[in-house]
C-alpha cells in the first residue's frame, strides 16, 4: 500500500481528505500506482496526468521524498508504505 499526499488546493477532488492510501504490489510503477488512484478518484489524476497518461508540466511528483522525474519518472518503482506528494505549481504574483 502507498500513501498518495494530496494538497489543499486538490482536495476538492478528494471529498476534503489530505491523503488517500492505495493498494498496490511493492516495486510498483508510479504509473501503476496512478492507475490505481485513477480508478478512485479519476478527477484527481486528470490534474496529475494529462491526455497522454504523462505527469502534466507544472506538478511534481515526490516518491518519499525524491522527485520522481529525476528518478524513472512514471516508471520509478514504489515500494510499499512509500508516501507520494503531489504538488502543482502555484502561479501569481
């Protein structure tokens, strides 16, 4: 199981909950692992992946604590009890 941290500014997609835990083998890809939050909670990975199944430009992904696209990107194996942070970029000024 791996813990998907989800920020306050995605929680609208999550019924207000800071983390949704997700089943799913260890040494699973990340990709996996989104599929599987995907089936949960398909509004939340449409802000993390975009139409091609990629990470979207503006969010980091973090695989405790490691910034996943200086891993393997979506093939970065997650093991299990691994905590994943997303945070997209927050613009303004």
């Amino acid at each position: 199981m791996a813990t998907v941290v989800v920020p306050a500014a995605l929680r609208q997609f999550t019924d207000g909950a800071g983390h949704v835990d997700v089943d799913e083998r260890d040494g699973a890809s990340l990709a996996e692992v989104l599929d599987a939050l995907g089936a949960k909670l398909p509004a939340l990975t449409r802000r993390i992946r975009d139409e091609q199944g990629e990470l979207r430009r503006f969010v980091n992904v973090y695989v405790d604590g490691e910034d996943a696209r200086r891993l393997d990107g979506l093939d970065t194996a997650v093991p299990a009890g691994a905590e994943i942070l997303i945070l997209p970029s927050v613009a303004g000024g």
